[in-house]
C-alpha cells in the first residue's frame, strides 16, 4: 500500500465539489486515511511550497492557496500516487484528459482545483507536513 497527500484547493472548497472529488477518489479504489479541513496561512503555505520558493508562479501560489479554505486527506491504496496523479489530470487542465477532475472543474494552471504528491519522497514530507501520524488510520 502507497499514500499520498491529496489537497482540494481553495477553488475546489468555493466551488462546493468536495464530495465530487472524494467519490471519484473511493470510487477508483483510493481509501481515505486521514482528512481534515484547514486555512492556510500565507506562512504555512510558503513552508509547504518550499521546494518552489524563488520561481516566478511561488508568491501567487501561495496567496492563493491562503485565500479560503482547503482539504488535505491522505489517499491510501496500491500506486495511490500515480492513481490519484491521474485522476486529477494534467497540471494544465487545457491538456487533462476529459473525465479527469482538472479537466472537468479547473479554470487555470493554478486555479486547478486540486494538488497531489508527485513522488514517494514529496509525499513522505506532505503528509507529515500537515498529519501527525497518530491522525493517520
């Protein structure tokens, strides 16, 4: 079993599709092991976003991602990573798959409804970046 870190964006939130993203995660098979609704910071989503500091999208990113709400769940299940990747299509929702949740509901690059680990390494840190393990079930 994989885990990743899944984020429903503050568009996702506003857009009051939540429950949308969650049933085409479980209903591909993903499990839900840990879920939690939060605000970000502007703080707490640069120390997210770390890794992006100093490109030219880190500070516009990052105000949004601290404008409203957010949900951040770990997924579990067999190549949950690369599962979840491809439910949520490509970053660019003018080139996601149709049928993917970036191609249904996205509106930009960044405006693109969800977020999720690229590699087992981000999520290792994603995951603990916002779950305690004793949070994980």
């Amino acid at each position: 079993m994989e885990r990743t870190l899944s984020i429903i964006k503050p568009d996702g939130v506003r857009k009051k599709i939540i429950g949308e993203v969650i049933r085409r995660f479980e209903t591909a098979g993903l499990r839900i092991a840990a879920i939690k609704m939060i605000h970000m910071t502007k703080e707490v989503a640069e120390g997210f976003y770390a890794v992006h500091r100093g490109k030219f999208f880190y500070d516009e990113l990052t105000s949004f991602m601290s404008e409203g709400p957010v949900v951040v769940m770990v997924l579990e299940g067999e190549d949950a990573i690369a599962l979840n990747r491809k439910l949520m299509g490509a970053t660019n929702f003018k080139e996601a798959e149709p049928g993917t949740i970036r191609a249904d509901f996205a509106t930009s690059i960044q405006h693109n409804i969800v977020h999720g680990s690229d590699s087992p390494e981000s999520a290792r840190f994603e995951i603990g970046y916002f779950f305690a393990e004793t949070e994980i079930f």
